[in-house]
C-alpha cells in the first residue's frame, strides 16, 4: 500500500509540474522589436531590414563589398550599401 502511494504521489506531482510547464509555453508571446514591415535601417556598417513579424532582420554587412570603401547609408533617399565618399554628400 506504501508503494502505491507513492506512485500515485509521484504521477499527481508529474501532471502538476508538466501543466505549469505547459501553460507557461503557451501563454509566452515572443517580444517584436516593434518595427514596421519593410523598413530599413543601418546599424554601423549592418544593413537591416523589419521582417513581417516585426524584427529586425541583418541583409549585408556593407563591409563585405568589394573593391572600395563601403558604408551603410541614406543616399538620393534611399537606405543601402553605397561608396564611402558617396555617403558623405
């Protein structure tokens, strides 16, 4: 009878932990950055763009470009990866 006690003892404190862990999945909302859609934004030389769940999400590090000097930035604009020197105007 001690050890069917205990049995029933240890499933009904399984059931209760496994539905608080459950419940605490389900009722999680991920946090967005809050951003809108299609917007752009540079982050140093990073640019990135706001995904549909509003996120920013990386496109190109602008350092990666080659030959030249590249740099992220609003040009005639528009936001991406442009020449340094044109970036300055």
């Amino acid at each position: 009878m001690d050890r069917d006690y205990k049995l029933l003892l240890i499933g009904v404190l399984f059931t209760i932990v496994a539905f608080f862990i459950f419940f605490w999945l389900v009722s999680c909302d991920e946090e967005t950055d809050g951003c809108e859609p299609e917007d752009a934004r540079c982050i140093g030389s990073v640019l990135e763009i706001c995904n549909a769940d509003q996120n920013w999400e990386t496109v190109v590090n602008c350092l990666d470009f080659e030959p030249g000097e590249w740099a992220c930035c609003v040009r005639d604009g528009e936001i991406g990866c442009n020449l340094v020197e044109e970036c300055n105007q």
